[in-house]
C-alpha cells in the first residue's frame, strides 16, 4: 500500500545521506527509485542530490508552480517506478504537496519526503505543515545540540556569525549559515527569555 512519508529534522542530521541510502537500497534489488529536489538547490551540483558524507545521486528538479503529479505520471510512461524520492521537501509549495498526496493515492506510488520541520524564526514551513497534516507516516531524523540534547530548532547566522531573526523563509546553505540547536540554546542565541 502506497503512503506519503514526511522525514523530518533540523539542518545537519543527514536527511539525504538517509534518503540516499534507502534509494541505493531500491536500486540494489533491482527496483528503480525516482529522485527530485527543487530546482534552486544547487549545493550537490545541478540536479543533484548530495549529502556531506560524500556520497550523492542524480535528480529531477523541479519549480515553484510545477505540478509533481504530472512530473511523476509522465516519469511513469518511461518505466516503472518503485518509490518516488523527494530531498529539501521543505523548499516546496503547498499545492505540491497535495500534487505529491494524489500521486499516492491515484498512482499507487509511495512518496517519501525529506526536509525541515522548522525555519530559524521557529516558523513552519508551509509545505512542511502540510506534509505534518496530510503525510501517512512521519518520522523523526535525530540530532543533537552541542550540549548533547536532541536538536529541534535552528538557528541562521549573519555575516558577523550573529544569529538573525529576519529574513526570508528560504536561503539555502550549510554549516556556514545554519546551527541546529536545542529549544533552549536556541531562545540564549536569539535572546528571548
């Protein structure tokens, strides 16, 4: 039975490097795994996803106002899919969401999503509060705070290595830009008591 997956996490808990070996794990038994990352997201190479282990695979991108229902029935007329793949699931729009939901149910194809739960501002994504909403199964990627507590929030740091509290939703980057932390070093990096 297919179900759409939502895994989530802060930055830097290895979201793709889990995304990628469970496709490795489709492709070692002969199944084929379609892979798709927001067009924008260029950090792995273009149309390509990679995690900071090292290792990495290609994938479809897509835009803003792309329907992945369509983006994933016309993949279907090439061969069989197996699992559809979705990194930065974050960097969607809502109505993708949706669009990655009717694929689920109308072509039977599951749909495993990975991506942010939170922004730096402690806001949801508005794709990431959909899959929270409409996604069948959802699972937690873990990691920690540099105070050994499980990391729920992140921080994104300025130029001067301050932490920021405006700014736009999305700006992708690294371990240069972002820190994953526990709510309470979090609230001491943004001086909220």
């Amino acid at each position: 039975m297919a179900k759409l997956y939502f895994n989530y996490s802060t930055m830097n808990a290895g979201k793709s490097a889990v995304l990628l070996q469970a496709a490795h794990n489709y492709r070692e038994r002969g199944m084929v795994p379609y892979l798709m990352l927001a067009a924008f997201d260029e950090r792995g190479g273009k149309g390509r996803i990679a995690s900071r282990i090292g290792i990495g695979a290609d994938a479809d991108t897509f835009l803003p106002g792309d329907d992945l229902y369509e983006k994933i029935e016309s993949r279907l007329k090439e061969g069989p899919v197996a699992c559809v793949f979705v990194d930065e699931a974050h960097f969607m729009e809502k109505k993708q969401v949706w669009q990655l939901a009717k694929a689920v149910d109308d072509l039977h194809i599951p749909v495993m999503c990975y991506g942010l739960r939170v922004d730096f501002r402690g806001e949801l994504f508005p794709s990431s509060a959909a899959l929270l909403a409409w996604a069948d199964e959802m699972r937690e990627v873990r990691t920690i705070c540099h105070c050994g507590r499980k990391a729920t929030m992140v921080v994104r740091n300025g130029p001067n290595g301050k932490p920021l509290m405006d700014g736009a939703q999305i700006l992708v980057g690294g371990n240069e830009t972002y820190v994953s932390l526990c709510r309470r070093h979090w609230r001491e990096a943004v001086n909220d008591a």
